[in-house]
C-alpha cells in the first residue's frame, strides 16, 4: 500500500511565490530528485518499507532550511537533509506516525537533497 506524503519546505531569508506540486517517479535517487521550489509544497506516494523519494532545493542567499513532512495514513518516514554533494547529511528526523518538521541553519547558497525513507 503507498502513503500519501506532503512535504512542504520553507527557507528563510528566501521570499518566493507559493507553488504546490506532485511527486514524479521515478524519484528514488539524488540523480532523478524531484525540483522543489522554496517555500512550496508536494504531494506524493511512498510504498512499502524501504521505498525511498528524493527532492532537490537550490536556494538563492544564506539561511536556514526547514522541511516538514506530513503523513496521511501514519506510516513512518525518515527525513534527511543532505549537503549538495547528495551524500554529506546535515539533519535527520523520523515521523513517529505524525507530522515532522527539521531545519538546518547556517547553509549557504547552493542545491540541498531531501530524502524520504518509509521503514514502517
């Protein structure tokens, strides 16, 4: 069964129009991450445990990027943020059934990876 996921993600210091998009597969790696514009969101699908979806955000100026990650039916999904090299992790959080919220401050400009793992 997929899970229907919303990830949303906002920068500060970064003022952008609001967008909403859905999730392109496949996304399963940094290569093929979908682009999510600042301060916008995505809908999507994730599978069974071990199904992952990847997301890239290039931000314009320094700051601090917060991604929030909601769950319609509970299942779990771990969140991580990754350096623009696709493979340096700068945050990590789990949802425990529930909506998660990580940030990470102090980032320059750059391209950032965001990577959603369902393990229940």
């Amino acid at each position: 069964m997929k899970t229907k996921i919303l990830l949303s993600l906002f920068c500060s210091l970064l003022f952008w129009a609001n967008s909403y998009g859905t999730e392109n597969e496949p996304n399963d790696t940094k290569g093929t991450a979908n682009v999510l514009a600042l301060n916008s969101s995505n809908t999507g699908s994730i599978g069974a445990a071990a199904d992952e979806d990847w997301w890239s955000v290039a931000t314009s100026s320094d700051g601090k990027l917060d991604v929030t990650v909601t769950v319609s039916n509970g299942q779990y999904i771990r969140c991580f943020i990754y350096d623009k090299d696709g493979t340096t992790q700068l945050n990590y959080g789990e949802t425990p059934g529930g909506p998660l919220t990580i940030g990470t401050d102090g980032l320059a400009t750059g391209t950032y990876y965001i990577r959603l793992i369902s393990y229940y």
